[in-house]
C-alpha cells in the first residue's frame, strides 16, 4: 500500500482553517481563522451583554455625543467619568460565568465583553480631550485622564488575559471588526446591511461618517476569505507538489479577492466624509507616543498600579496587508519605522498573529519569491500582486492624506507612529520590491516566445499590462518622496 503524503503543515497548524464557522463552537476564539471567513469572526458578534453586565450596558447606550433618539448622550455634556465613578461596579467575578456548556470559557461572550470595556475605557480616557477639542478644534488635545477607574481596568485586563490580546481598543476586537451587526441577518455582509453595536459620536446612525468609517473597514475584511484560500493554496502547493498551475491559480484567487478590497476600500470617501473625521478620531487614540498621555495610564487595580502605555486603534492592524507581505516576502528597511510595523503585530487577535507568523515562516522555508520569478506567467501574477499591496497603500496614503494631514498638525497617528512618514516607509519596499523583480527578472522572461498555461503568448497578453504597471510605480515613486519631503518641511519633521 502506498504511503499517504503528510498534510501540508498549514492544515496541520490550523486544523479549523476549511472548517464551516457555523459548525465551530463558541469556546474557540471568534478570530479563528478559515478560508469562509478569512479574517473577519467566526460568527457575527454580540450586539448585548449578558444580564450580569447590565450597568456597562446602561453606560455604553448613553454614552455617545447624540444618542438614538436625538438626545444629547453623556460625551455631549461631558458627564461620563462621573457617570462612570458612580453607577458602575467591579463586575470581574461575572466573567466567571461565562463559560460553554464543557465548562471551557465562551470565547464569543467574552470577546464582546471587552469590547465594550475597551469602548468605556477609551472614552472615559479621552473625554477631557473631546471636551477640549469641541470648545476649540485649533488648541490641541490637551491631557487625558491619567487613571483607569478599577470597575473597568481589572475586568478589561481579566478579558484581554484571557484573549491574549492588549487591554486597550484595537481594530479588530473591539473598534472594527468585532462592532458590527446585520440589519438583516437573511441578507447577508452587503454594506447596506451592516449596522454598528458601539459608537462614540452619533450612536447607531448607519450614514453617520463614524459608521462609514467602521462598515467600509468590515466591508473590505469580508473579502479576505479569498486572500486566505489563495494563501493556503500556494503554500500548500509549494510544500508539496510544487505544481505551477496550482501555485498560479492560488496567486489569480488572491489577486481577485485584492481586487474587490479596494473597490470596498474606494467607497470610503462617499461613506465617510473627510470633514468629520477628526472628531470621533479623537476617541480612538492610544497611550503610547501621545501628548495626551506623557506618563502613561496608571490601571487600578493592575500591575501594581504602575503606569502602562498602549498604543491605539489603527487600520495598520488589519491582517489583509500584513498578509501579502509575508506571503510575497516583501523586505521592509531597518528603520524605526518597521519597528513600529512589527510592535502592531501585538495588538492583532491570536489566531491572526498566529496565521501570519505561520505564512511568514512558511514562505520563507519553501521560497515563494524565488518560485515565482523563475517561470515568465508566475512572474508576472507575483507582480500583479505586488502591485494591489503597492494599490492599497497608496489609497491609504491618500485617505490619510486627505482626512488627516491636511487637516491637522497634531503629528502622531492614533496607532503612535509618526503621520507622515509612517504609511510611505512601506509604500516605498514593495515599489522597490516591483521594480527590482521587473528589471532582474520579468523582463527577461517575457522577452522570450513562450506561453502561458491557457496557451496565449506571453508578449501579447502581459507585456502592455506590465508596462502600464512598472509606468505607473515610478511615477508614483518620484511622486510621493515630493510630498513626503514636502510635508516634512512643513511641519518642520
């Protein structure tokens, strides 16, 4: 009998990953990676809080600057750290409760537990600063409050323990991709189905920019599933078969599935209005490299009650990017700058933090890179790939640039880098990746009279796409080091 090969260590590794994630239970962290999800939770999260949670909830329904019904909520009036100090207890001993029916901890009941804690913590945190921006935009943020009261510090912290993350509000577990519900759950992720459950500025309003700037987010995430199943095709490929047909079709899936992210990722301009950005902005700030906060946030009740410092929520948390970076092996420079690339790396969900590590690791062992630029067809969709990483960063670049750099002199990013140098740090290795893999490689190969595997020629079917392509990146080279060195000499960086 012939010996059955092994399975490709990416299953092995991730024995959810083809799974359904209705078939899942809710003990597994709602970030578990598979290739029907992708990166988005398992399941669609809590919209309420179990009853033993009721005076959190009761804080979080009152809490935005308009509430609902039209009213003004406790961040209008500024009334919320006392709110806070008066109605809301230790409710540590509830996270006890919530466990599965095998006595294991229900994962799904206590990610959605911190998320509100975490959506308490960082309006109690920055309140000072909402009231002093509303008074007056051009005077800056003033000073946060220095301290976390015990009644959200200690469960936050029990919560984030337990889902490995860092007590503060993130991305995915809290601000983005665990805040969303379906108006409809018979009509599934279209945008015009998804709701918010948490909000600081205008509550619930779906056409509130907040909303458009967390549902866009969600929007794009839900397409990740394809960058997922192409990712796991390629690897899988490479570890065994080394088939090029295969390794090719896992490059098209990925290219597909980047090519609906950013027609999501377009939409952020009309869903959310660059002129109203900066204000619900002022929530999602972090601890670390803010004026706000010189010397940290003492957590009561945690860690001796010595100050710590996170750092915020921030788009560069998302995992879809971070991906493609591993799986294209794309080197980033020795700077700083990477170093705070990595250090985000910390505040993604478990499952995704493991994922990553995981293709990184994988691609390097079984030479992605290497596979790709030795055959004229590979060559060319490793760099159609590329360049949606180069795409969306530029488009990133241009969001920030619009809803932030051009309205603000306030330096820091809420995620702690630096606004105008942070983006283009990465912007600039996979332009220089490009250009490198065109002039050493591609243009050699699809010099030569081959064929695809369809059997079209080469020299008719990429080579006017690649020259518009490798056009377009040095242009855009050239353009962005003018206004990277533009805006630094504005503001004196």
């Amino acid at each position: 009998m012939a010996m059955l090969a092994d399975p490709p260590s990416t299953l092995k590794s991730f024995p959810h990953i083809l799974d359904n994630p209705e078939t899942l239970p809710k003990t597994l962290d709602p970030f578990t990676i598979t290739t029907s999800a992708g990166f988005l939770p398992l399941a669609c999260p809590p919209e309420t809080l179990p009853d033993g949670f009721s005076p959190l909830e009761s804080l979080l329904s009152r809490l935005p600057a308009l509430k609902d019904d039209g009213s003004p909520g406790l961040l209008a009036t500024y009334e919320l750290g006392p709110a806070v100090l008066a109605e809301l207890p230790d409710l540590t001993t509830e996270l006890d409760k919530l466990v599965a029916a095998d006595g294991k901890p229900d994962l799904y009941s206590i990610a959605a537990v911190f998320r509100d804690y975490s959506f308490l913590a960082s309006a109690y945190l920055l309140e000072p600063c909402w009231e002093r921006w509303v008074k007056n935009p051009d005077d800056g943020y003033g000073l946060g409050r220095e301290k976390l009261p015990r009644s959200i510090a200690v469960p936050m912290y029990r919560c984030a323990e337990l889902l490995d993350i860092p007590p503060f509000l993130s991305y995915a577990a809290s601000y983005c991709l665990f805040n969303y519900t379906l108006k409809d759950r018979f009509d599934g992720m279209n945008y015009s189905n998804l709701r918010l459950i948490r909000a600081f500025e205008k509550g619930h309003d779906p056409q509130s920019s907040e909303a458009g700037f967390i549902l866009t987010h969600v929007d794009m995430v839900k397409e990740s599933a394809a960058l997922i199943s192409g990712t796991v095709r390629i690897l899988n490929a490479l570890e065994q078969s080394r088939v090029r047909k295969e390794v090719n079709s896992g490059f098209r899936e990925v290219i597909g599935g980047m090519e609906k992210v950013e027609a999501c990722m377009e939409a952020m301009w009309n869903n959310s209005k660059p002129t109203e950005y900066l204000a619900f902005r002022v929530f999602i700030f972090g601890i670390t490299s803010q004026s706000m906060f010189p010397n940290g946030v003492v957590y009561e009740g945690v860690n001796d009650d010595h100050p710590m410092s996170f750092r915020g929520e921030s788009g560069a948390n998302d995992s879809m990017i971070p991906l493609l970076d591993h799986l294209l092996q794309i080197p980033m420079p020795a700077t700083p700058l990477t170093k705070i690339l990595h250090e985000f790396r910390s505040y993604r969900p478990l499952p995704h933090r493991k994922f990553l590590s995981h293709v990184a690791s994988t691609a390097e062992s079984v030479g992605v890179r290497e596979f790709s630029v030795q055959d004229p067809e590979t060559v060319f969709l490793y760099l159609k790939a590329l360049d949606h990483v180069r795409s969306f960063r530029w488009r990133h670049w241009l969001l920030t640039r619009e809803y932030i750099i051009k309205r603000t002199s306030y330096p820091t990013a809420t995620g702690g880098s630096p606004i105008v140098t942070w983006l283009p740090n990465q912007l600039f290795a996979v332009m220089d990746l490009m250009l490198s893999v065109y002039d050493d490689h591609a243009v050699r190969m699809l010099a030569k009279d081959s064929t695809t595997t369809n059997g079209d020629k080469l020299s008719d079917h990429y080579k006017s796409q690649l020259d518009e392509m490798m056009t377009l990146v040095r242009d855009q080279k050239v353009k962005l080091a003018k206004e990277v060195e533009k805006w630094c000499k504005d503001r004196g960086v």
